[in-house]
C-alpha cells in the first residue's frame, strides 16, 4: 500500500481510536471525574492498562501518519520540520505508554522513576502540537493545495498553546490551594482534542490529495460511463 494512503488511514484511525477510548473509559468509571481529572489518571485505576495500550497505539499511528507526510511533502516549507515533529509527537506517546504516572499530588520527594519519565515523554506532544501547528501553517500558506487548511490549523496552533500554560502554571501551583486544579482534565483536553481533530482532518486531506485515490475516482467514473 502506498505510503501516504496508508499514513492518511494511520491519521484518522490514531486521534479518533484515542479520544473514543480515554473517553469510553472515563464514562465507565465512577471514580474519575473528566473535568477535574487528567488523561493519564485512566492508567492508574481498574483496566488501567488500555490506558497504556492507548497511548502506545495512538503513537505508533501518528508516527505511521508522519511518514506519509514526507512522502507528500517530499521539498518545500514543512518537508523536513513537519515530519519531524510528528514522529517526536508519536514516539513522545509511545514511550509515555510505557510508564505510569504518579498521582498528581504526589511529593516531589516520593516521585517515582516511571512517574518521571511518563512527565517527560507524555510532555513531548504537549509542548510540541502547537509548534507543528505553526510550522504546516507556513506550508499550507505557501501551497495552493492545502491553503483551505491555513486558517483551522492557526487556531489550533493558539488554542492548545493557551491551554498548555494555563496547565503548566497548575501543575507548578499543586503544592499550594489552587482554585484551577478542579479543571485539569478540562484544560488539558483543551489540548489534545483540538490538535487530534486537526490531525484528523489533516489525514483525510492527505487521504483525498492522494493521487492513487484521485485515479480510483477516475477509474470508477469512466466504468460508470461505461455502463450508461
């Protein structure tokens, strides 16, 4: 299979697969609370382990989606940076699949190793999505194909980058009362839903400006014709 068909599919399947799932179990819980609770909290409660899986699945896809960019953006603005930052994204997923966090409010003191690294590389897509907003930004100004994008991906470069301070300045704010710590899942879901629907439909532009999918198209209203 082509490349880029196969990492458009890999774009659509990886967001949707990981919103549905976190959200899914989240519902079935009755001790976890959307709003006040994080993502990665899932992992730390009965069937915690989708939770993992979860995470491992949604990189492996967004990595997979980053290769079929290259293949469409072969030169030009975004060729080399925007790949790039979708594979950290992915691998920043994987990895933090892999490690459980601590509780939030956890002490410093008593942090775990696990609990650290899963801060570390569950912090990749965070601090990065808005960066890779940016950088196609530049790419779908310049490039009449994917110009209808431009404006969507701006506000989803600015929605997940406002959201992200606001929840960095809580987690740094959880040792003392803190009014806003009641809206971590909110905020933090501020940031990944925005940026896993623009990935979303950024992957079904990939899947359409695919050229194979255009001759399919051709192929099937010539057979039509044909026909009549």
């Amino acid at each position: 299979m082509d490349r880029r068909v196969l990492g458009a599919w890999a774009g659509m399947i990886g967001p949707a697969l990981f919103v549905a799932t976190f959200t899914l179990l989240g519902w079935i819980r009755p001790d976890y609370n959307a709003y006040a609770m994080l993502v990665s909290e899932l992992a730390l409660g009965p069937w915690g382990w989708i939770q993992c899986v979860n995470f491992i699945v949604c990189g492996v896809m967004c990595v997979m989606f980053a290769r079929g960019i290259a293949v469409e953006f072969q030169e030009g603005r975004a060729s080399v940076a925007g790949p790039l930052l979708l594979t950290i994204i992915g691998y920043g997923l994987l990895l933090s699949g892999f490690f459980l966090m601590d509780p939030v409010n956890t002490p410093a003191a008593q942090r775990t190793l696990h609990g650290k690294l899963h801060d570390f590389f569950g912090g990749v897509p965070f601090s990065l999505s808005p960066v890779s907003c940016f950088v196609f930004m530049r790419r779908f100004h310049a490039d009449p194909k994917w110009r209808s994008l431009q404006w969507w991906t701006l506000a989803v470069g600015f929605t997940p980058a406002a959201a992200l301070v606001v929840l960095l300045f809580i987690r740094m704010q959880m040792a003392t009362p803190n009014p806003f710590a009641q809206w971590n899942g909110l905020i933090q879901r501020m940031v990944l839903i925005p940026y896993l629907a623009w990935q979303f439909y950024f992957a079904a532009g990939l899947h359409t400006r695919n050229p194979s999918s255009a001759r399919v198209s051709a192929d099937d209203r010539t057979l039509a014709s044909s026909a009549i």
